[in-house]
C-alpha cells in the first residue's frame, strides 16, 4: 500500500489493477505514459532498479486494454518503505530522461 500510495503521486505513471486502499499481491505493474515498458526497465536497470517488462505472457490481457505491455516491480516482507523511497525517486529520474 505504501509504494502504491508514492506511484500514485507521479504524473503519468498509471497503475493497473485494485485502486489504493484494496488488497491485492505484492506485483504492481504499471506503464509510463506511451514508454515502451523495454525502454523504461533498461534505464531503470542503470540506475539500479531491478523491474521487469513486457506482455507477462499475457498478451490477450494486454490487446484488450490497448497497451504493448507493463512495468512490474514485486515486493516480498524483507523490503522496507525505505527501499520503496529510493525505487520511487530512481523512478522519477528514469521518466526524466525518458522525457
């Protein structure tokens, strides 16, 4: 909920799935205004972030809500909202450029 809550106070990055407040897993995956997924988890990787991107093997999901594929980042109970403060900001400087 915590890194929910920080994604969803960036401009142009959309989350899909539940809105904030309603449990679900420990993926979000999101897609970056028109940013190829690629792109934004190849610059995320030079700045250390560790996402993934693409169809998920998901591609009938993906044609039916008209994207080419995601961003996923996943959690476990050993991350801190600390390592969610820095994936947010490294985040911001990956849209940056990508601007």
């Amino acid at each position: 909920q915590y890194a929910l809550e920080k994604m969803s106070r960036i401009p142009g990055l959309k989350v899909l799935g539940p809105p904030v407040g309603t449990p679900r897993g420990a993926v979000i995956s999101f897609v970056l205004g028109e940013a190829h997924a690629h792109d934004v988890v190849t610059m995320a990787d030079e700045h250390g972030l560790a996402l993934r991107g693409g169809h998920h093997c998901t591609q009938p999901l993906m044609q039916l809500l008209g994207i080419q594929g995601t961003v996923r980042i996943s959690f476990a109970v050993y991350n801190t909202t600390q390592e969610i403060d820095v994936f947010v900001e490294r985040l911001k400087k990956v849209i940056t450029m990508l601007s």
